[in-house]
C-alpha cells in the first residue's frame, strides 16, 4: 500500500483513546484467519489477533476510557454470567465498497446481537459509533491487493464457526497497539 492510500485509511479510521469489547478468533478459525492475513496483509496479521469487535467501531462506539475499571468490570462480569458460550457460523467474504477492506461476516441476528445489545444498553458510555452493527473478522484491511488476490479472499470458505466463549475488553489509543485490560468467560446457561 502507498504511504499516500497508508495514511488516508488510518486518518479515515482513526479515533481518540476509547475502551473495545472484542471476542478473538481462537482455535482452528483463528489459526486459519491469521495465516490468511499473514499471506495477504502481514501488518494486520502483526499488529492484532483475529478478533471480531463487540462494541468500538460498530453500533456503539468505543466505551469512554475515562469510565472507571472497577465499574467497567463489574458490569461486564454481569454480562458474561448470564451469556451462554456460542458458536457461529462465517458467511462469504464480503469487501467494503471502494476500498481492499475484505472481512469475514456472521449473522449480526440472534444470541450475538443479544450480546452486543445487552454491551450497548449495559449503562456504560460510548462514544458515537460509525457504522451499524456488522459483526465480522477482518481478513485485509492495510494492504492494496491485486485483483486476484481479490478474487482468492472472496472465495475464502470458513468450515470452522467462531467460538464465542469470552469477551475482551482493550484500551486503544491509535496508532499503538491495544492494551490488554482484561478478560472474561461467558458463563451463562444454554
């Protein structure tokens, strides 16, 4: 990617400091997505695990990271006690318009929009959001791919579903890594 095209997508989607609620991408998924993104976007497969975003960039933005960590805590422990673990299945590959942002989809209905929705009405505060809810992990999203390598991340199939088991909260504060804050497993009865 051009330093040019490098710049523009981080100005385009960078934010102040905020707190992100992620679930990563373990297991044989998790294997799978990384290897593709060490294959078609090395900078993203270094900078972060494979992760789908909970609350930060879609239908509720980044909690404040003034919000105190005992409170953040305490109310994301309620949360994961009462949500049972899950699996979800990955959809086709879809790539956002007029960029080489290629993500993995799962369905945004369901026990995740539960989730996300019990997160977005939890009492904490966010910043605004950007987009709707679109839940998903993110195959390429620095890099400019080719046509086809394109056409190869958009016939990508996922056999393995994404197991939900946990929440993660992180600090960001862009262009440094996230912080770990901690992390929770989701305990709730089926």
């Amino acid at each position: 990617m051009s330093s040019s095209i490098d710049a523009e997508l981080s100005d385009k989607w960078r934010r102040g400091p905020g707190i992100f609620v992620v679930i990563d991408a373990r297991g044989a998924a998790g294997d799978r997505i990384h290897a593709i993104q060490q294959a078609y976007d090395p900078k993203l497969a270094n900078y972060l695990p494979p992760h789908l975003t909970l609350a930060g960039s879609s239908g509720v933005g980044p909690i404040d990271p003034s919000t105190p960590r005992e409170q953040l805590r305490e109310v994301m422990a309620h949360i994961a006690a009462d949500t049972p673990p899950m699996e979800l299945a990955f959809k086709a590959p879809i790539r956002f318009m007029q960029t080489d942002i290629v993500v993995l989809p799962v369905d945004h209905h369901g026990p995740l929009r539960d989730l996300h929705e019990r997160i977005a009405t939890s009492g904490l505060a966010f910043q605004p959001a950007r987009f709707a809810f679109t839940p998903h992990v993110t195959l390429s999203f620095f890099r400019t791919l080719t046509a086809q390598q394109r056409r190869e991340l958009l016939a990508v199939r996922m056999d393995q579903p994404l197991v939900v088991d946990h929440i993660r909260c992180s600090l960001t504060d862009e262009p440094l890594p996230p912080r770990h804050l901690f992390e929770m497993p989701l305990t709730g009865n089926r």
